[in-house]
C-alpha cells in the first residue's frame, strides 16, 4: 500500500516538475518518454542529493543557475565520432554523390549535443570535395553542449575511439588530419569548422527555419512519445527540398509515423530516407 503512495506521489511530482520546466522556462518535455525522463530524474536525486522530486522542484524555481543543471542531468548528451560507421558510409556512397549535383548545400544536425557528429559530417564533406559549398546548421536544446561543440576542443580518448570508426566508415586519410593534440587534449583544426552555425532549437516547441538537403537528427527521438516523433519528423519534412534526404539513428524508424508516407527507404538499415 504505502509502495503505491509512494509511486503516486512519484509520479506526480514528475508531471509537476515536467509542468514547471514548461511553464516558467519553456523547455518542453512533456512528450518525451516517461521511462526515460524517470531514469534521468532518479540520477537527478542522487546527483542533487535531493529526497524527493518536489526539492529539485523548489531549486529550479528559486536558484540561480539550477536550470542548466538540471537540462544537463534531464537530457541524455551521449555521442561519438563517426557513430555507427556504417551510417556514414551508406552517405558517402548512396547520399553525397547526389548532393554533389546542387550548386550549394544546406545541412541540419539536429540533436547535436557536444559536436562529434557535426565533426564527422565536416571530415566526410571535405574529403568528398563539399564543404566549402556547404553550411550546417547544428541545433540542441541544451546551451552547454553547443558551447562545447563550437569550441571543437575534445579529450584524446575521444580522438582515439574516433580512429577506428572513421576507418571502418571508409575515411580516406586519418583523424590526425583535422584534429591537432596539445597539452592532453585535441582541438579540431578551426577550417573544418567555418560553415558550422551552431543554434539553439527544441523539436518540440520550435518551428522550420530553412530549406534544407540533408537532415541528420540521430539517437534523440528514442526519447520522444510517438506524437512528438511525428512533430519532429514534419519539421523535416517540410524542412527539406524535394529529393532532400533524412538520417536517423539506428533506433530509430519513419516506419509507423504519420509522416512516412512523405519519404521512401533508401536504405533502412542505415536509417537513410528521402523526401518524396
Ligand atoms: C543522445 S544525444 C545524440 C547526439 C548525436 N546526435 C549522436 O547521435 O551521437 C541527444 C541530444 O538531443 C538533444 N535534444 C533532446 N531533446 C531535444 C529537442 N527537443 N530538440 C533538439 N535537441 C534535443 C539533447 O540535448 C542531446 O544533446
């Protein structure tokens, strides 16, 4: 009985603090999956040393700073370099070669978190001769990591993980390339990334803001309900030009969305689509 209060009492603190977030900051969560944002709230406790959801409550609303905190523990930041190598050489191989027609390229990176994915595309483009064309637009809701991301400073474990994916994703040259190490931590050379705008955007609550080529949005609608999976993918959608191409995460899938119908698998084990 008193594990069922327990659990009430739990889950309405969840949907206030999800309420507060919304209503005082206009950080959206409130269709993101609630397995994952519990997950995420119990590592708050702990890393807040709060007792329940209701005190994490009464700092974000009464402290300074508390916010980003708590967006930083909320939201999952998780990356790498060349992630799923197979993904980048389905674009090298399927995706580029039709972008080389355009006479300019735009591409979003949605859900970009610290930058290792905007890195990787900028490798790619200019080891296929595109990046001067090309401006990428990378977004997240999350201030911290595109602070970070923009710096392009990343420790050299993070370099050396990278090394093996971007072989096995057919990389023609080496990380140490674009990547220069000094005093223990390795800072992407500043040319790769010149045509990065680096924006803050939810896909919950945010609207189109350009047309687009490509639109790579990985591992951030595992943690969306299906309603704002559907809102994210008609971003997208309306987001890209016709023959423009969407990639997703390998959890991920247009397969029962009401926007499927907009695009066609163009190879759906890469989570590669095309606007129709
Ligand atoms: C797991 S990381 C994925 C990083 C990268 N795309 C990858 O696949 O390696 C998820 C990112 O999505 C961001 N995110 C979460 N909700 C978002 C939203 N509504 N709009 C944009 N980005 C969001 C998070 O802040 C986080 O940086």
């Amino acid at each position: 009985m008193s594990e069922d209060i327990d659990d009430s009492a739990y889950d309405l603190e969840t949907e206030l603090l999800i309420e507060a977030l919304y209503q005082k900051f206009h950080y959206d969560f409130r269709h993101y999956a609630r397995s994952s944002v519990k997950r995420r709230l119990q590592h708050a406790l702990s890393r807040f040393h709060c007792p329940t959801i209701s005190h994490i409550q009464a700092r974000l609303l009464h402290e300074n700073g508390f916010l980003q905190e708590l967006i930083d523990v909320i939201t999952v930041p998780t990356t790498e370099m060349f992630r799923d190598p197979t993904y980048y050489a389905a674009l090298r191989t399927e995706v580029l070669p039709v972008l080389k027609t355009y006479p300019s390229l735009k591409i979003w990176i949605a859900g970009t978190s610290t930058g290792e994915e905007v890195v990787s595309f900028c490798i790619l483009l200019k080891e296929e001769g595109l990046l001067e064309k090309t401006v990428i637009y990378a977004t997240d809701i999350n201030q911290r990591v595109l602070d970070q991301a923009s710096r392009g400073i990343y420790d050299t474990e993070t370099i050396k993980r990278a090394t093996l994916n971007y072989r096995e994703s057919g990389g023609k040259g080496m990380i140490s390339d674009y990547v220069s190490v000094a005093y223990g931590s390795a800072r992407v050379d500043p040319n790769l990334l010149k045509n990065v705008v680096f924006s803050s955007h939810s896909l919950a609550t945010d609207a189109v803001f350009g047309e687009m080529h490509l639109v790579s949005c990985r591992n951030v609608m595992i943690y969306f309900d299906r309603p704002l999976q559907n809102r994210a993918t008609a971003l997208f959608r309306d987001s890209l030009v016709r023959g423009g191409f969407l990639g997703l995460g390998s959890r991920e899938s247009m397969r029962f969305l009401d926007t499927a119908p907009a695009f066609k698998a163009l190879n759906e084990s890469q989570r590669l689509y095309q606007k129709l």
